[in-house]
C-alpha cells in the first residue's frame, strides 16, 4: 500500500484551471442561442467547481487511492457476517456483454426476453434454495429486503383485518434489523439470548403475544450457532399468528443442508452480495431478494418476473412482467431491480449447481471449526475464548475481555495489529451481548495455509502484548495513515472539499 | 471439489482431526434431523467456467440493447458514453473487492472517494451536505420523505405528478406503513401545479427536470413549501444540473435523484447509486454512510466514517435509517466521470444535448399531427402527443431499427397517445433525422389505418 508523509491530494487539488480529460463531440445540429432555449433565469450563477485534470492525472489519481485500500484479491479477509469469498473473475466478463450492460430497463419485455429469462431462472434457483415457492428480486441490499419483508407481514395482516404493533428481535441481531423495524412502522421488543447462545424460548414465550406481528431472526445466528430450538421457535411465533422472518445474512453455512422454508419461515432475504459473490465494491452494490411462502405471496412488490406458457416445452415459454397484482406493497425502488448483481449471481448458481453450493457451506463450516480449534491448539483461546463452546457453524464469536484484563490490550489494539501482517481484521464489537467481541468468519474460498497463518499470526501477537502491549496499542504502524481521530471528526464535521 | 474452494481429501482428513470430529456431517448436529434436507437441491450440477459464459453469452444475444437500435428511450435512465477510463479503474480489485471501510487505515482509497464524491454531488446540487450514496433514485425520495417525517412529524406528503411513477409508487409503499397519506399536485401545462399547503404537510416533493421534460420553477416550490413549515425535497436528473439553477440556490432543503447517467451502465435498471444531498440543518438526520476529513496520530490528513451515531449499527430502532450496503462503486464511477468531463466538459456536454434536443423537437414537431405535450423548456427529454395510436407507432418504428422513446400510457392514463422523447450525446443529428423519418412513416400509416376504420 502506498504510504508517504504527505498528505495523498485530492482530485479537487490536482485541479488547475484550463486542464480536460473531456472533448465533446461536434455540434451538428443548427446552433440557437443558449438563452432562447434556456432563459438566463433558469440556469445557475457558476458551473459546478469539478476539477479541471486531463486524463493521465485522473488515472494515476484514482490508481494511486486504490493502492491505499486493502482489498479481497490481495488478502485474508474474516470479516464475520461479511461472507467476504472470493468474486469469480468471469463473472466480470459476462456482466459486462453488452446484451446485459445496455440494456434498457424500460426496453419492451418482448426484446428483453433473455434478461427476464435470466431473472425467472435465478428466482427459480432461490427458492429451491430457500425451500419457498415465490422469489422477489426487487429489493436492493439485505436492509432492503428487511424492509420489503416487514412491510409484507403488514400487508398479510391488514389483509386479515389484524393491526398488530411489535417485532420481536433477538438481542444479537444485527442492528439493521431494528432500525428496519422502525422505518416499517412497528416497535421492536427484544429477546433474549441463552447461555448457549440460542433464543431464549422463555423468553420469547412471555413475549408472544396477538399484538406480535413477526420474529426477526437470523439462522445461523450472529453468533455463529444453529438455534437448536428452532421447531419449538416456530410453534410459539406462528401460535400467535405472527410470521417468521429470516434474515439471510448467514445462508453461506446451510445451502443444500437445510432450507429456511422448511423451518417454517415466512419470509427469507439473501445478500446476493455475500453468498452470492457480488462484488461488495467499498460498499456495494448488493442485491436483497426475498423468498416466501403461498400465503405471502400475493403481496410482493410489483412489477414481478413471471413465465407465461411454454408448459413444459421451454423454447415455447415467453417471459414477462407482471403489474396486475392488486394487493401488492407496490414498489420499493425503480425498475426491475439490480440486474446487474442478478448476472453475476446467477452465473455462479451454473458453475456449482447443487453440489458446489452444498460443498460452498460444508467447507465453509469445516473452515470455521478448523479455524477455531487452530486458535485453540496455538494457545489463542486462554485469553480470546469463545463465547460459546460448542461446534460453530461458518463463523463463531471469540471475547477479548480475558486479553484486555491480561495483557492489557483491547480487542480494538488486536484488530490494528493485525492491519500491520496484512489480514483484514475480524468484524469487531458485535454481536454485543459479548464483552469485547470478535466475530471471525473465514469463508470456503481459503485455504488451510492461510487459516494456519492466521492462527499463527494472533498468538504472535499476543505473545508480543505480553512482552509490551504498547506496541499493539499503538498499531497499525505500517499502514497508509496510523489510528485516526474519529471522535474530531465527528465533533466537528469536514464532509466536503473546501475551495 | 468446486474451483472455488481448495480443501483436498488431505486437508479434509487433517482439518477434521484437528477439530477432534469424524466427519464433515457431525459439524452440522445441531440442527434437528427433520430439518435436514435428504436429497440434492433440484438445481442440476456445476458447469465449467466456459459453459456458463456460452450460456449467459446466450442469454445476453436475446436482448435488444441500445447497440442494437437506434434508442431514444429515457424516463430515468438514460444511454450515455462512459469513458473506458471508468471500467478501468473500478475493476480494480482495490476498488471492486473491499467491504464497507470499517478500518480506515487499510481503507483510505474507498474513503477519499466518498470524501471526493460528495464535494462533487454537492457542488451539483448546491446543498453543502452529501452522503455518500444510496440505492437508486426512486428509494432516494423515499429516504428523503422519512427524513422529512422524522423532522416535521405531520401526515401528509405532497408529491408533484411530474415527479418520477416510480418514485411516487415507492413513496405511496412506506408512507402507508408510516401512516400518512400521499397527495398528488397535478401538472399544469406540463409544470406542477400546486395546491395550497396547510400544516399537516411534512415535505413537498418535486422533480427537476420533471418526468415530462420540464424545467421547474424550484424556487417557487421551496418557498411554497417553507412558507407551510414542512421540508421541500426536489429528485434531480444529475446532468442538468451542470446548467440549471441548483436546488441549493433555489432553497430547496433536499436534492436526491438517479446517479445512473454518471458514468453508470444502463444494466436493465441497476446498480446504479443514487444521491442524497441536504442543508446544515438537517445533517444529523442523513441515512447513510458518510465519509469525513481528519488527522491520524502523526497529524496526516486521513478520512473516516462519521456522524455514525445517526446509523443502524450504532443506534439500532433509533437509527436514521436502515440503510447499509449502499452503492460505493457505482458512486465512484460517477465521481471519476465527473473527474473527466470536469468544470467546463459537463457544461459543453449539457449545452451539446440541449442544442439535440432542441433540433430533435422541432424535427418531430412538424411531423403532420404530432404535436407537444407542452411547450416549457426542457433540457434533454420532452413529451409528444402521437395522432395515432402510440404502441402501433412505436413498434412500427422499432422495425425500422428506431426505438422512439417511452410510451406514457401507463403512467399517465390522460396522455394516451403520449411519448417520451429523450437525447443523449450518443443521438447524433443523422439518428434524429433517422427517428423523425421513421416516426413520420408510422404516424402516416397509423392515419391511413385509422381513416380505413373510419370508413
């Protein structure tokens, strides 16, 4: 990565007035006055203050920046509930085939017949996966999808007369799942976490009520553990009418194993953008479809991709989109959603087909045990142990709370020494029922060398606080800039270039 | 083993002594044996890399994309030249691979990015605050309407029929789970045509240029909407802004919109990003992430995420918004055609399309029996009334290898006959001189064809 001891410029500094990396092709048409088309009144007092840097400066800017990013290609990256597996090159290639790139959303479905073709099949292929029998693709990211399934449950019960006011969460949930809550329009109420780390059934009982309107869960928990009780889980939810949401965030450790479905879930979202390889771009784009059962599915968003004719002779099928839908929650976005994510996802559910996915969440859990049995055969358990010990599956919790009263390091110094031996640190600080959490998912795509070293590299570490924990307390030291004041930034906010 | 894992029979054997289990099937216990699939998913086997390109390929070639026509279609995406610099920047596994930057000392690439962004949005817009993405522009309204709720706590929005069908379908989605009602404001010879607000309006919301063409009085709809206590919000086509009045200058307090036609692929709808951009006043309730200068230990200049108390992760059912994964990369396509077309490029861009537009109107204007829809300024997209029926006339034109714009039948039942025309710098002269020949050949037919029925 590069790193100087100057400042890296910004484009806007690299600009100089009179430079350009634009030439506008030439006017052809019969020139009018700027003014007769748009009166002086209507337009703006100065252009817009973009920088003025011919094309070789934008190209080493951009390639520059890029070098002061850590990503994916170049190294380990267990960031838990991330999924971060790696993104198959070809995928690249073939979203890039003009036929998907330009092709206009609003282009007649008639002349878009493989791209609604691609969307059937990938609705297909979910489903299957998900156990249920109708798949949405409109949603944009996992959030997104939340949302769509929330405003679902409000549509199942309204359709039935019923007004209800809450959603149960679990307190480990991720906080999308709150937050998505209170933009659906319902309270949250809480649930608590045993100490084996499953849902708490006394709890969830005492909170079951006809005013309840759907559970949240997330299955692999955010834990990184499979609710033992998830029968009983769904008897007490759907004894009150509610339905069950599940949150997809964790399908990477159960594909070809075990389907939401036929745990009983109402609803299922998938993050396209984990478990399907997209690219996460620094923060997307993603994709958030959902999955659901019969009796949710007149109300999914419209328009929907559907098959018409064809019966079981497929050359005869044509597709379409479907907007007749009268109970409908309408639409969430615009268009069909992201196509683009679609392409990719669906070129990786070809390349495995059923048996490369269920291998996908075997290695993935064998990753996960091994990595943590590693950690516990290199002595990183004595002072990171689990926070549940018990099998995990494709990713499993650690609490650093034994490492900060010890060796006086904190997770967070852990996390910043680790940038030093480039591996991207675990997600930190959630779930956060654990003291000083550190939440490690290695995906099916590393190899046990890598697990090896990475085991190797944390014990080190602690080794190293041992001796003097100020060298961890002080990292990164290798990195493009070292430990960043994030509470000035906040306190007083610079979110744009000054001129 | 699939070419995506590498655990040999070898390492299997190892790993699994390690962990102290027999089999890989003993790591799954805990889930109860009913729930256990006993068969394979009915999704067939794995394909070689080459097999799933032929058959996507395939998929592809049954596509008519706009290098397969002459299009003209636009109603919120639109077909513009994207530099090959962008491709080769963002493939960049830097850019492409990395998740959220929640270490920003590993992540200065993506962040300075969001940093760079937003003062370019921002300078678009003339709002001094930008997030650095979110969805697309339809749920872009909808993120603005929930912080207008949130501010102002009244029941109703106002939302211009100008304003994008998707937008207000979207809209029309959340505000009935949040318990308000939508109203509509009609159009008025093409320009919204406001009611009078009371104060149970928590935001006005209108579009610029509107989904007609339209350049709106902004300006008006701001102090209209000021005046009433609530929150104006206006959807942006990004490109023109490089020539009309800002939101910022009009007063508008949010400006969100459709980031595709920054250096974004058409992708039959998405990804693409879309923008949120606001006032001082309103920084604290952004959704979002939102990148932010500051210094590291040894006084570098460095940039992170901020203002995160406003976010799921940190306030959970108190946050902002739900929002997440957003769209980075999209964003940043959009920063680096920004970067190229730059501060004089976007302006001779616009003036190129303007000057199109206008001879492209004029052109199908004397085509005999067309007529406009309205006659208020636009900049790079307008409306027609066909004398013929508008489905017939555009699938005769597409025959020809002209796809002539977006029929508005179904979003505006009171435009039966109406068609969305919309330019961009890839529609040269010969290809409107191409549309209007075609057009005038379908119009013509349709005449005959309607006179034979008459008769």
């Amino acid at each position: 990565m590069i790193r100087e001891a100057d400042d890296e410029l910004t484009i806007f500094e690299r600009s100089r007035a009179g430079r350009r990396a634009f030439v506008a092709p030439s006017l052809d048409v019969p020139e009018r006055p700027l003014d007769e088309l748009l009166a002086p009144a209507l337009r703006r007092a100065e252009p817009p203050r973009l920088p003025e840097v011919a094309e070789p400066e934008i190209v080493r800017h951009f390639t520059r920046i890029s070098k002061r990013n850590f990503d994916l290609d170049t190294g380990f990256y267990p960031l838990g509930s991330c999924t971060m597996k790696h993104n198959p090159k070809l995928h690249e290639r073939i979203a890039a085939l003009p036929g998907h790139a330009h092709l206009h959303p609003l282009q007649d479905p008639a002349r878009a017949q493989g791209a609604l073709e691609l969307m059937w099949r990938l609705q297909q292929a979910l489903g299957e996966l998900a156990g249920l029998p109708h798949v949405s693709l409109h949603p944009s990211a996992g959030a997104h999808g939340e949302l769509a399934g929330v405003l679902l449950t409000r549509a199942f019960h309204e359709d039935r007369g019923e007004h209800r006011s809450k959603v149960l969460i679990p307190d480990t949930a991720h906080g999308t799942n709150p937050a998505t809550v209170t933009m659906g329009g319902y309270h949250v109420v809480a649930v608590g976490t045993d100490t084996q780390g499953n849902v708490d059934l006394d709890d969830l009982r005492a909170k079951a009520s006809d005013d309840v309107a759907c559970l949240m869960l997330t299955n692999p928990s955010t834990v990184g553990l499979f609710e033992t009780g998830i029968e009983e889980i769904e008897r007490i939810v759907h004894g009150v009418g509610a339905t069950l949401y599940y949150d997809g965030a964790n399908l990477n450790a159960i594909m070809g194993i075990s389907r939401p479905g036929d745990m009983g879930f109402d609803i299922v979202h998938f993050n396209l953008h984990k478990t399907f390889t997209q690219p996460h771009g620094g923060g997307g784009p993603g994709a958030g479809p959902i999955a659901v059962s019969e009796r949710i599915e007149p109300y999914l968003p419209r328009p929907q991709v559907v098959r018409r004719g064809g019966g079981s002779d497929e050359a005869d099928a044509v597709y379409d989109l479907d907007y007749d839908r009268p109970k409908s929650i309408g639409r969430l976005r615009g268009f069909q959603g992201n196509y683009g994510v679609f392409v990719r996802s669906y070129a990786y559910i070809r390349s495995l087909g059923a048996p490369g996915l269920r291998e996908v969440s075997e290695i993935a859990v064998l990753n996960a045990n091994y990595l943590l049995a590693k950690l516990r055969q290199e002595g990183v358990l004595e002072y990171l142990p689990a926070a549940y010990d018990r099998l995990c599956m494709h990713e499993f919790v650690l609490s650093g709370a034994p490492m900060k009263r010890e060796l006086k390091i904190r997770t967070l110094d852990l996390a910043k020494r680790l940038l030093d031996f480039g591996v991207h640190p675990p997600t930190v600080y959630f779930p956060l029922i654990v003291d000083e959490a550190l939440l490690i998912e290695p995906t099916e795509t590393e190899t046990k060398e890598t697990l090896d070293r990475f085991a190797e590299r944390v014990a080190a570490i602690l080794r190293e606080a041992r001796e003097d924990p100020e060298i961890a307390r002080g990292a990164p030291h290798t990195t493009p800039v070292r430990r960043l004041d994030e509470a000035g930034a906040a306190r007083r906010p610079v979110l744009r270039q000054r001129f | 083993m699939s070419r995506y894992t590498s655990a040999t029979d070898a390492d299997r054997k190892e790993m699994l002594a390690t962990i102290g289990v027999e089999s890989i099937d003993e790591l799954f216990a805990d889930i109860p044996a009913a729930l256990k699939l006993d068969e394979s998913l009915a999704l067939g086997p794995g394909l070689s890399e080459q097999e799933v390109f032929e058959e996507l390929r395939a998929l592809a070639a049954r596509n008519v994309c706009t290098d397969d026509e002459i299009s003209f279609l636009g109603a919120g995406m639109y077909d513009h030249y994207i530099p090959a610099l962008i491709d080769s920047l963002i493939l960049r596994s830097e850019f492409l691979t990395p998740y959220t930057p929640y270490q920003p000392e590993i992540s200065q690439g993506v962040l300075q990015a969001m940093f760079e962004y937003q003062t370019a949005i921002s300078e678009l817009t003339g709002l001094p605050v930008s997030n650095a993405s979110v969805y697309e522009g339809p749920s872009a309204v909808v993120a603005a309407g929930y912080v207008a709720k949130l501010a102002r706590g009244r029941r109703r929005f106002v939302v211009s029929r100008g304003v994008h069908p998707h937008s207000r379908e979207a809209l029309r989605t959340l505000a009935h789970a949040w318990g308000m009602d939508v109203q509509e404001a009609p159009l008025k010879d093409g320009l919204t045509d406001l009611p009078g607000l009371d104060d149970e309006v928590s935001a006005v919301i209108v579009q610029q240029p509107n989904f007609l063409g339209a350049v709106e009085d902004l300006e008006a709809t701001a102090a209209a909407a000021a005046e009433a206590g609530a929150i104006s919000i206006c959807a942006c086509d990004p490109l023109p802004l490089a020539l009309l009045k800002t939101p910022g200058e009009c007063g508008v307090d949010i400006a969100v919109g459709e980031g595709q036609p920054l250096g974004n692929r058409l992708d039959y709808g998405g990804p693409s990003f879309g923008f949120f951009t606001t006032t001082e006043e309103l920084i604290r309730r952004v959704p979002g992430r939102i990148a932010g200068e500051t210094r590291d230990l040894d006084g570098r200049r460095g940039f992170v995420l901020t203002l995160q108390t406003r976010e799921q992760h940190i306030r959970r059912e108190k946050a902002t918004s739900n929002i997440t994964t957003a769209q980075a990369l999209n964003a940043l396509a959009g920063l680096i055609h920004l970067s190229w077309l730059g501060r004089r490029g976007i302006v001779e861009l616009v003036e190129l399309i303007v000057q199109r537009t206008a001879y492209a109107r004029d052109r199908l204007c004397a085509i005999e029996g067309v007529e406009l829809l309205h006659e208020q300024p636009v900049v790079r997209e307008f409306a027609l009334t066909l004398p013929v029926p508008v489905q017939e006339a555009v699938a005769a034109c597409r025959e020809r290898g002209v796809n002539p714009g977006y029929p508005l039948e179904r979003d505006y039942p009171e435009h039966p006959d109406g068609l969305l025309v919309a330019l961009t710098e890839k529609r040269t002269r010969a290809d409107i001189d191409r549309l209007a020949e075609v057009l005038e050949a379908a119009v013509q037919a349709g005449a005959r064809e309607l006179e034979q029925v008459a008769q």
